[in-house]
C-alpha cells in the first residue's frame, strides 16, 4: 500500500499524535495503543504516560503509535490498513475493564476482536463488572468479544483482578503492578504543608461525607486543609501534548502536602512517588485496598485502612508522619510485560 | 530577558536540536549538555542516548537540552543569556578526558570554566593524561580550568579513572558504571552467523595486526568472519535526530554475530545489551579492561583477555559460547549520579 497516499488521506485528530506521520509506514515493528485517554482522570494519563516510556525504554526498535480515545472507530479503521503481520496491538491499563465504564470497555471489545489475528494485550487493569443482571450481561458481552481473538493477552495490576480474569476468561493472564509504578521518577524536593484530601466524586466512592467532613475538621485543628481530586473538574480534555505537563503539576500538588488521605489509587501512587505519608481508604470494589496488599505493605510511609475511628486514625497518621520514606523495588515484577513484548522474530 | 527575541536571533544550527524554541524559556529548571558529539563513534553516540534517558526518565520536570560539540563556542554564549541560578550544566561523558583527544578536552574546559557559578558535571568518562611533557602540559591546563569551577564534580566510570581523578582534582569525584550501562534495551531476537572482529584503527589501538589475522584465519576455518569498528567511516556525521537510528543498527550488527572479538569498551557493552559472547582485548590505557574488573566480571559470555596463545583463547571462546547469557543489575550502581541530579531547592 502507498503509505503516503494513506497518511494524506486518513490522518484524523486523534490518531499518531506522539509521531511524525512518515513514521507510521517505516520498516519498524510497530506497537498500537488504543485508548489513550483524553480525559481529565490523572491516574489514567499517567499510566498510558507511563506505558510509552516502557515500551521506548526497553524497545526501541519498535514504533511506538498512539490512537487517542476519541478516534477509537477512525483509529480501527486506519490500523487495519497499516498493520503488518508481527506488530502488536494494546488496549490502555487502567481500572476500567468491566461494567463500570462502559464507553472504555466496548471500545475495548472493539479492538480486541478487531485485531484477532495479531498479537493484543490490555495493560494492567482493575476489573469489576457489577454482580447484578445488567452487569452479567456485560460480563458476556466482553466475553464474547476477548474470545474471538486467541491471541490475546490480559494483565491482572492485582491478585483479586488476575483471579477474576482468569475465571472469566479463557485468554492468557499474566500479573504485573500497575504501570505508573514503572516509573523511575526521582521526586522534586518542594516546601511541604497542610494536609491534601484526595477524594473521588464518582460511583466507585463509598468513603461517607459525614467521616470526611469529620475528618476535615480534625485535620484542619493543627493545619491547613485542602480538598481536591485526581480527576481535574476546569478542564474537558487533556491531549496527547499536554499529558506530562498536567501528571507533573499533580505530582507536584501531592508532594507539596506534609499529608495524602484519600480513596484514589493513583494518588496513593504519588504519594509513594513523591514519598508523601498517604493514608488510603477503599473504593467500591478494593483496588486501591489489594494494589497495597499485593505490592505496597513494606511501605512505611504508606498505609491502607477501613479504620474509622479518629483516636485510632491519628495514631496511625503519626506513624506515618514520624517514619523515614522507605524504597520498595518493583522493577523486576514487571518482567512478564516485558518478556510478552519481547521481539520473538527469529 | 526577551527569551522569544533571544531565540529569533542567536538559534544556531547545533544548539538545542532536541527541544522545541519555546523550551528554551519555559520556566523549568534547565540541565544543559555541551559536547554532545556529533562525530560517528556509535560508542558515544550511545552514552548521549543514554543520558538523554537518564534525564528523561528520572526528571521529567527538568528541561534537558542538548548544544552539539561543533556548537560549543555559540553554545556557550547562547546559555550564558538563558541559564539562571540554579540550572546544571553537564559535558557529555566518554573516554576522552585526558591529552588524547584535545578538541574534546578544549571544550570540555572552556565549559566547565565558563559556567564556574552553576552546578557543573562531567558525566562518566576514563581518564588519561600521556606520561610525556606534552601529556603533563595538558593535564596542568585541565586542572587549571577546572579548578575555576568550584562547583564542578567530575563522575569517574571505572575505579582506575576514580583513582587519578582524584589525584589530579580537587574537585568532587563519584563512581558510577559508563552511561550506555543504564539502558533498559531488551534485544532483538536477530538469527546469528559468523565471528564479528570490532578493533581500534585509532591510536588507543594495541592490538597486533599480525595477532589479529592469525585470530581471523583461525575463525574463518569454521564460520563467515567480519571486520568493522564501532566509528563509522561511510558517514561524517551524526546529528541528534539520526542518533537512535544508527546506534540501533549498531546493536543489531552485534547482536547479529555468533561471537564478538574486540578491543572496544562500546562494542562490549553492545555484545551484553545483546547478549552476544564477547572476548575482550584492551585499548592503550586499560579501561576496556578495568570497566569489565569494575563491573561486569560476572558475566559469564564476557570475557577480558590479555592472552595471545590461540588454543587457550579457543577454549575461552568455548566457554563463552556454551554459557546461557546471564544478567547482572547495575540499576542502583547509578544512585550517586541521580542523587547529583537531584532537586534540592526548597
């Protein structure tokens, strides 16, 4: 196929925007990501920010091509076209496979049976569909989709997930953190103070208003309180350009506070990165509660609880206040990620 | 300063090819690297690679811009306009700190003495003043500039270097392994044939030509034998935008032969990145010899060798060949330089 004659053609918005167009007809394995997300979650941007240093830090060779979330159809479409028989299809990590976010996961039945006949992952993810009529449904849903492609691969970033994956299922499973813990991002030092609230407004939220507010007003006693979320309210898109520059200013805000406490998995993950104390509450099916039971519990500085008893909540608060930040090395517990993407070409 | 005024007029080809413009006067805090080599040794073509991702990867919230070595004068002018206090100004790493390779050493002086006020860094290099009145003349005009540079440290890349910087500076000195080390390149699964020789035509050159076909005639009785050299001598140069794309190719030659015999550092930290056995002979002031010592003697398909009797030398080779390549993990050898790097404004 005339690769210019394409480009000219069918380039949209949305599709490529972290290549030059010349790149997308090299000689180069090439690598796709769908759902890159152009919303304003931070979690979320920083994993698929954290998914291309992985897959340029360890290959390469291989062209790295993004298809953003809004020209998933366009994106399928123009892949099609291009793709060659050793490339590799990804879906975007995240803690969206399920009946929670339906939008993502039906762009996700999409490109999984799209793309049946080349090699596919979905990066690590939180799975969850609802146990209710509407949420089996979509549990068969996607299982009719994932099962047309044999050749398709799941990461599981928790042991709750890799088991659920693995009885829902048939494809392979394989168990990693979650990305943005691949990242080797030294922290900035920055005057610390106040305590941060990070706290969803979403239907995974289960912490009670009244706790919090409660919460707020113990906090706000000895030093100065703010709220806020990992999800930016003052803006509707974050695009391909923007993503590190939004992921440093919140990693910045958490690094900022003398304490973390929220319900938010990814704001636990700034705080380990930032080596702010964070104390972590539960979502509605425990994905932030099992990522720390899973790789996180060495960390002093670090601390999951259901707990909510103020006296015993501030104990615990000073606790992690008084400790020294400790390290956890999780580089080797992405090696099976690493070996799926290893070149198997002979 | 009118930083777009200060773009429009004085942007010379070779400084900043790295970054967009407007990088230039962004409000990041901004680590400069001169020297950063232009000429076709893929040996430190790849140490530039390497500290670009080195930054990269463990500050995202720095600005990392490159001045190319045959910039260094306009350079220097240019930064002098833009840099602010707590900027960092590095020279690119190698083995050219010494009287060998004086362009090099010339610029590399009148960096780290023109920017005497900022925190300055001379990435991993091996060190080596000639024993001559020429080589002792020119170690005296180093120590002069360098010593105008309070602020300067110097990062020795095996313990012989350690040793006679310290002997020779006053400024601080650290350890760490060379650059390309700290790559996370997973190879290629390339089909291997034949026995690459990677030799020296240069004056670090020791190895005996009549040793070398004698070890080329004995290659060739079994398998296809090749010669090459890891300076290019088809092309005059690489710039920044080429620099991937010949260091891979590099990599895929090495990681494409049955066996590697060299008296390159590069070609054999090439033949680890690739896992390809590799036999080592030394350059004229060991530090192809003393960064294997340091660092990577537990490399069981590498091996260093002085001897010259062909039948210990086919038993050698053997032994490499028969090995299941091995890992070692240099991650955390690399602390002292992210611990140079890091934010300590408050």
């Amino acid at each position: 196929m005339d690769g210019q004659k394409i480009i000219a053609e069918e380039l949209v918005k949305g599709i490529a925007p972290n290549v030059d167009a010349e790149d997308l007809v090299n000689n180069k394995r090439k690598v796709f990501l769908f759902g890159s997300p152009s919303y304003t979650n931070i979690g979320d941007q920083a994993i698929a920010y954290a998914e291309e240093k992985f897959i340029r830090n360890h290959f390469p060779y291989y062209e790295y091509i993004e298809i953003m979330d809004y020209a998933t159809d366009e994106g399928i479409e123009f892949v099609k076209k291009i793709i060659k028989e050793n490339d590799i299809v990804c879906f975007t990590g995240g803690g969206n496979l399920g009946s929670l976010y339906l939008d993502i996961e039906e762009d996700r039945r999409k490109v999984i049976s799209a793309f049946k006949d080349y090699k596919t992952i979905s990066f690590p993810q939180s799975v969850h569909f609802e146990d209710t009529e509407e949420g089996r449904l979509e549990k068969k849903k996607s299982q009719d989709a994932y099962h047309q492609n044999p050749n398709l691969t799941l990461v599981a970033r928790e042991s709750q997930t890799f088991d659920r994956l693995k009885g829902t299922f048939d494809s392979n499973v394989i168990y990693t953190p979650d990305m943005v813990l691949s990242l080797m991002i030294k922290p900035r030092n920055i005057q610390r103070g106040g305590v941060l609230f990070v706290l969803r407004e979403d239907k995974e939220k289960v912490t009670d208003e009244g706790f919090v507010s409660e919460l707020m007003r113990w906090a706000g006693k000895t030093t100065s309180v703010e709220r806020t979320d990992t999800v930016l309210r003052d803006i509707d898109t974050i695009d391909y350009k923007d993503r590190e520059k939004y992921f440093l200013k919140m990693l910045d805000r958490i690094g900022s506070s003398k304490l973390v406490i929220t319900d938010r998995l990814h704001a636990m993950i700034f705080s380990i990165i930032t080596k702010t104390p964070c104390l972590v509450f539960g979502n509605s099916y425990g994905k932030a509660k099992h990522s720390y039971r899973d790789w996180l519990e060495e960390l002093n500085f670090i601390e999951y609880t259901d707990e909510q008893d103020i006296d015993e909540l501030e104990r615990m608060i000073d606790r992690l206040l008084k400790a020294e930040p400790n390290d956890i090395d999780l580089r080797n517990d992405f090696k099976p990620l690493e070996d799926f993407f290893k070149d198997d070409q002979v």
